[in-house]
C-alpha cells in the first residue's frame, strides 16, 4: 500500500536520507534542498496533486543532485553585501554598507541588482 503525503504529514529528515542512501549509495545532503523540496511540496499541493512518501523521497534525491541553485529572492543584508562586493570593483566594506542603507531607505526589494539599476548614472 502506498502511503500518500499530505500538509499535516510531513516527512523528517531521518526519513528521507535513509531512503536517498537507499536509492544512490555515497548520498550527501546539500544545503537548501529542504528548503526547496518544501517549496515544491507546497506547489504539488496547492495543484491539487497526491504526493507520496516514493514521490517526495525521488524530488529529494533529485535536487541533492542538481547543480547550483538560483538564489533564493529575499532581501538580506548579507546577499546585498556578497552581491555589492562582488560585482563592483574595488568595492570596500564600507562602500558596501553605504549602499546598503542607501537601499533601506529606497521603497523597493532590498537586492543588489535593483540598486544598480536606481544608482546607475
């Protein structure tokens, strides 16, 4: 009998890489991945669709498996400094956190990307 999975069953993380370790010998657990297989869980729901215990343990083992992920859009201090000192050059802490309070005060998505575009001369 297959088990289906549903908003109140959620699989821990004992689970799931005794079973990845099952399927794919050598498996080791990437950061992220939980966070992503949550959010595809979510999506599979919100659809309408029944997920399995076998269904959520292949998407686990699928994204440790996948390359780099896109980051993850929210807006922190700490990936507007990453992003800031690594795209501008010669950039210095300070500079970096210059912009970043610059940022706050704009009313937009705290991203790097977005105070380049608004700073751009």
């Amino acid at each position: 009998m297959t088990r289906s999975v549903g908003q109140e069953a959620g699989a821990n993380g004992d689970f799931l890489e005794r079973e990845a370790r099952k399927l794919v010998p050598g498996f080791r657990r990437r950061s992220g991945v939980r966070y992503r297989l949550n959010r595809w869980r979510e999506e599979q729901l919100a659809q309408g669709l029944k997920i399995r215990y076998r269904d959520l343990v292949a998407e686990y083992v699928r994204l440790n498996q996948q390359g780099e992920f896109a980051p993850i859009p929210h807006g922190r201090y700490i990936n507007f400094m990453s992003d800031f000192l690594a795209s501008e050059k010669g950039a210095t802490r300070e500079d970096a956190v210059k912009a970043w309070r610059e940022l706050k005060g704009m009313d937009a998505p705290k991203d790097y990307r977005l105070w380049r575009e608004r700073t751009r001369r």
